[in-house]
C-alpha cells in the first residue's frame, strides 16, 4: 500500500494480484448516502411506474382508436357549449342557466350513438314531463290556501314513488331507467323550489331550454363526427363469436386425436383459439345492452330504422348453447383415464369429420352475417353435417376389441378381450357432445335464417371467376351426360309403364274399355313408378301424364 500526496490532496492506492495499483476511494458521509437513496427510489419507483402507466395507457388507445375519437368528441362538445357561457349574448339569452347545459353534456355525452340518443331523449322527455306536473302541482299548492305544503308534500312522495318503483320493471329499465331518474330529480327541485320562487314558470322554461342546447350539440357531434354505431358493434360481435365457434370447434377435436408438437408462440395462439369459446359465453350482457341501444339509433349503412336487433339477442342465445357442450367437449376431453389409441383410430376420422362439417357452417354463418347476404350453399353445408352424424351414429354402434395375437407355437386362433366401460366411455361422451352440438348449430342456422328474412338479406351472388371456383367446395348439381343418361332412363320407365298398364286388364277389373280417363291413368303410373327398381337409373318419381288433361285411347284389338 502506497499513499501519494499532490495538489493538497492525499491519494491512496493497493497493489493487486497482477502488479497493478488500484485507487481506494474513501466511503461517502450519511447525507451522500441518503441522497443517493433517494436518487434510487424515484428513478426506479416513481419514474418506472410512470412509464410503465404511459406504456398501457398508448396501448390502450393504440388496441382501440374509437376510445381516443370518444375523449376528441367530448372535448369538442364542451367547448362548444362553453360558448353560451362565454360570450355575453348568449349568457343573457339562457338567463344565467347556461352551467345546465354543461351538465347536461358531460351527463349524456357517450360513446356510441345509440347511447347518446337515448340519454338524449330521455332527459329531454323527462325534464318537460317532470317540469309540466311541476308547475301544476304548484298552481294546485297556490289554489288550495293554507295546505300548500300538505299537497307539495304529497305529490312530491307519491311521483317519486311511483317514478322510483317503474325502475324496478325489466323492461322499462331496459330502456327509460336514466329518464326515470331525471324525472325524480327535475320534479322535485320544481314543485319544491317553487315555494319560495316566484317566476316558476320562466325558470323551468329557461332550464328546457339549456338542456335543449346541450343535448342538441350532443346529437350532433355523435352522428357527424366520426359516428361510432352500437348496431354496427353488435353485428361484429355476432360475427367474430361464430368465427371464435369455429376455431374452438375445430382445435379441441384436433388436439384431441391428433396430437402435434408446436412451438410456444404457436401454443400461445393456439390456446387462444381454444378459449374462444369462453368469449362467447361471457357475451350475453353485453349482446343485450347494444341490443337496446342499437333500436334508438336512425337508420345507417346497411340498417333500416326497424332493423330486427332483437333476433341478434336471440343469435347470441343459440351460440352460447353450442359453447356450453363445447366447454362440456373440453372437460371431456381432460379426462384422466387414459383411453386407448384404438377407440381413437376408430372414432378419430368420423368425429374430425362431423367438426369440420359444423365448423364450415358456422364460418358460413359469420360470413352471412359480414356481408348481409343468404347463403347459397348452406343446404349443402347442412346436408354434409347430417351425412357426418349419420356416419357417426353408425360408427358408435360398433366398439372396438383389443385382438392378442398368439405366440409363436401356440396353435390358437386369435383371441378377443373386450374393452372396459371406463375406457370407451370417454370417447363415447365426446361422440354424444359432437352430435349435440350438431343438432343445436341446425338451431343457430335457424335463427339467422330469421334474420336474414327480417332483414331482407339479399341473395348471394354467384360468382364466375376462375379463383372462386377454385376456392369454393363442388356443387352438388348434375352435369349434361348425367342428365342425358337420367332423360332417358325416365322416359323408358314412362314407355314401359304405359305399355304394361295398357295392356294389363287386371287394372281395370278383366274389361279394357275403350278409353283410360285421366284419373286412372294416374293411379296407375303412380303405382307403377313406386314399384320401379331405384338402380335402374336417377329416381324419377314425377309422373308429368296425370298433370296432363287429355285421353289415351286404349289398343285395337
């Protein structure tokens, strides 16, 4: 250890392993240390979880633009309104009560149109509602001499009574409960501070009418300006539920009998599809307030002013019983008893099958609902999950066998162990839940038949371009050489039944007349085409004669 002194400062240094000298440098008093402390806490407390509540709160707006449009709008209402507090013209013209009409738009201002129109509308019904029965009680109260008080008193408990109560009913809460307390509100500061004010009349007017301003710019800058509809947001949400359906449908049965090895991002996103099922679940609330919402709105886009959202409430209820047997399939599918490879083999291809069938509806669904138009395919759709199930059905009279084989030198045949109950049952659950859910999606495609036909969906058209043919599934329809071959098949069976009926005197009891009316002749073909070998061609079951209205004369003997 060596000491240095130089410029009246004294420099200590110790010699290392290496042969070099390091400088020592002399500990920090306690005020240092406290200051470097406090250094610490706020730039890793204080500064840290600043940034980290910047970070969320960009995400927030960067996940969801229409929240950032929302603040912009609220903004740009209230300084409008502000105006009538501002400038002295217009503070004279409202009488002073321009605050209301600042209240009036931090109250009712939303973020969706649906919302602001029914807030809107109802302060403003209520406030003229509740102000009109004010001022008459009031005139009542004046008329009725010294039990002035006795009669405000009175009507004040008996219309808060009866306003307060109508918020018990569903469906006047659905729909009029923030009018149901504007009222309350509004009647009584009329009926009670008209007591001891004298120009009642001009005071509820001037109120009317700062609450008319409010909610006017309020309407105004919630459909112009960047309109965000609750209807629009309902029918995505029907949209993407199908979507997520679909995803779950097809990654359970998949995981279930095909099992992979994928990477983490992959697993990640994959788990995602999986739970889609859950959103669905936890929909109906929000389904339903849009719903309610989505009927104040005007007529918008592709929606009419009586556009049938309360079927979207019912669409909603059909999908969420094909995710509870999908929350079902997966406890199902976490079973812990271990089932054989051999029951998978032997269900695996049917039930893959049936949950490719159903989800393909279900994505057909999402695309009907996208673009508002029918489906022109979905009967086939439907018809290929019917086939699916009836191969299933089948499938699951047949339960596998384990099958020893013998050693060598056994002399044996083959011999046959049947499957437990507890390892087959499982599967046999899982098989039962697939043709559940099969039969409630026919449901849901009931249902947004409804809507299309309320709603005056248009058809779908059919496109001919060579890329969508590629991309769109065979369509069941006879080609020329079938229906050349199906042609004539049909118009022998036409020539041989008329030639066996006419000379077959059995059918007219051993007399042939000399004319077969039309009547017979149709009872006849009739009897002859149900008895016609369906193999002998395509099944024709119309008989074109007995729509005909002429005579057949019989054959000369």
């Amino acid at each position: 250890m060596a000491s240095k002194e130089g410029a009246g400062n004294l420099e200590w240094r110790i010699n290392v392993d290496n042969g070099a000298t390091e400088r020592l440098v002399p500990k920090s008093g306690p005020s240092i240390r406290i200051f470097l402390w406090l250094k610490g806490l706020v730039m890793k407390v204080i500064l840290e979880r600043l940034s980290k509540f910047m970070r969320k709160t960009w995400k927030i707006g960067a996940d969801d633009p229409a929240k950032v449009v929302h603040c912009l709008k609220v903004g740009l209402a209230l300084s409008l309104v502000s105006i009538f507090y501002y400038m002295r013209p217009l503070y004279d013209g409202v009488g002073g009560n321009a605050m209301w009409a600042i209240m009036t738009v931090v109250v009712v201002f939303e973020s969706n149109v649906g919302a602001t129109f029914s807030k809107c509308v109802n302060r403003v019904v209520a406030t003229i509602l509740a102000g009109s029965l004010g001022i008459a009680v009031h005139w009542v109260a004046n008329q009725s001499g010294k039990a002035e008080i006795f009669v405000i008193g009175c009507s004040v408990f008996l219309f808060a009574f009866a306003a307060t109560y109508s918020r018990f009913v569903p469906s006047f809460k659905a729909r009029f409960d923030y009018g149901a307390m504007i009222f309350i509100l509004t009647f009584s500061l009329v009926s009670v501070g008209g007591y001891r004010v004298d120009k009642l009349v001009d005071m509820a007017q001037e109120r009317v009418s700062t609450i008319a301003i409010g909610t006017s710019i309020c309407i105004i800058i919630t459909v112009f300006f960047c309109p965000i509809w609750a209807g629009t947001q309902l029918h995505r949400l029907v949209q993407r539920n199908f979507i997520k359906l679909a995803d779950s449908l097809d990654g359970r049965v998949e995981e279930y009998f095909k099992k992979k090895d994928v990477s983490e991002n992959e697993d990640e996103e994959t788990n995602m599809k999986l739970q889609g099922f859950k959103c669905v679940l936890n929909s109906k609330g929000t389904e339903e307030s849009m719903a309610n919402l989505a009927r104040w709105e005007p007529a918008h886009g592709s929606f009419n002013f009586r556009h049938p959202w309360q079927q979207y409430v019912k669409i909603g209820a059909a999908m969420r019983r094909c995710a509870y047997c999908l929350e079902n399939l997966s406890i199902c599918m976490n079973y812990e008893t271990e089932v054989p490879d051999q029951v998978k083999k032997h269900f695996g291809q049917a039930c893959v099958k049936l949950s490719s069938a159903s989800s393909k509806i279900l994505r057909e669904l999402a695309e009907m609902i996208n673009n508002t138009r029918k489906s022109s395919k979905m009967d086939f759709l439907v018809f290929d999950m019917n086939t699916a199930v009836h191969e299933l059905r089948e499938i699951l009279k047949t339960v596998p066998v384990a099958t020893n084989k013998p050693e060598e030198g056994d002399s044996n045949e083959d011999r046959t162990m049947p499957m437990s109950v507890h390892e087959v049952l499982p599967v046999a659950t899982l098989v039962s839940l697939l043709i559940e859910n099969a039969a409630r999606i026919q449901k849901t495609v009931e249902a947004v038949d409804e809507l299309a036909n309320l709603a005056d969906f248009k058809q779908d058209s059919k496109k001919k371009t060579g890329d969508n043919k590629a991309k769109q599934p065979p369509q069941k329809v006879m080609s020329r050489a079938t229906y050349i071959v199906g042609a004539l098949a049909g118009s022998a069976v036409v020539a041989y039944i008329c030639d066996k009926v006419i000379s077959d005197d059995k059918i007219f009891g051993g007399n042939t007349p000399g004319t077969i009316t039309n009547k017979a002749w149709g009872v006849a073909t009739e009897e002859r085409l149900q008895a016609w070998p369906r193999t002998a061609g395509p099944p024709v079951v119309m008989n074109p004669i007995s729509r005909q209205n002429f005579i057949v004369k019989s054959r000369p003997e």
